[in-house]
C-alpha cells in the first residue's frame, strides 16, 4: 500500500524533529516565501502534488531526493519524471 505523499512528507519531517514552521523556513531559504500553512494543506492532502520548484526545496530541505521522496509516495518511475528538466517557454 503506498502513502500519500503529505504523509510521506509529513512523516520525514517528524523523522528530521522539525515543525510545520520550521520545515516552512528551511524551504523558503530556498527562494520563494512558504508559509506554515501552506505546508499543513500538504501534509493533509488539500494540495496533492506542488509545483515541480516547490517540491524540489521541499525535498531539499527534508534532506531527501526528490526522487526517492516520490517513490516513498507511491510515484512509480519518479527518478526519470524528475531526471529531465521541465520544458521551456518559448
């Protein structure tokens, strides 16, 4: 049975003895402002997947790659999804 991915990241977090509040601070080092909010819709699936920039600081800042991160949720073939850079804008 595979995990939703809040729960994946809900659980690491604990894992790392981290708040919601703190884990928000550790991702918004990584640019874009992210509230504590924001990561308890996560957490509780009210936001099921975040934007590929987002869920890479979450990653990042949960000390994980996101591939694995992925995988962990149930994401089959997440380390080649993620290999490849999104497409450009023309």
């Amino acid at each position: 049975m595979s995990t939703s991915l809040g729960a994946t990241i809900r659980s690491r977090r604990l894992q790392l003895g981290l708040t919601q509040e703190q884990l928000a601070e550790r991702v918004s080092a990584g640019g874009e402002y992210v509230r504590q909010s924001e990561i308890s819709r996560i957490e509780s699936g009210a936001v099921s997947l975040p934007r590929r920039a987002r869920l890479e600081r979450i990653a990042q800042a949960l000390e994980i790659p996101i591939g694995e991160l992925l995988a962990r949720s149930g994401w089959s073939d997440a380390d080649q999804f993620f290999a490849s850079p999104p497409p450009s804008n023309p």
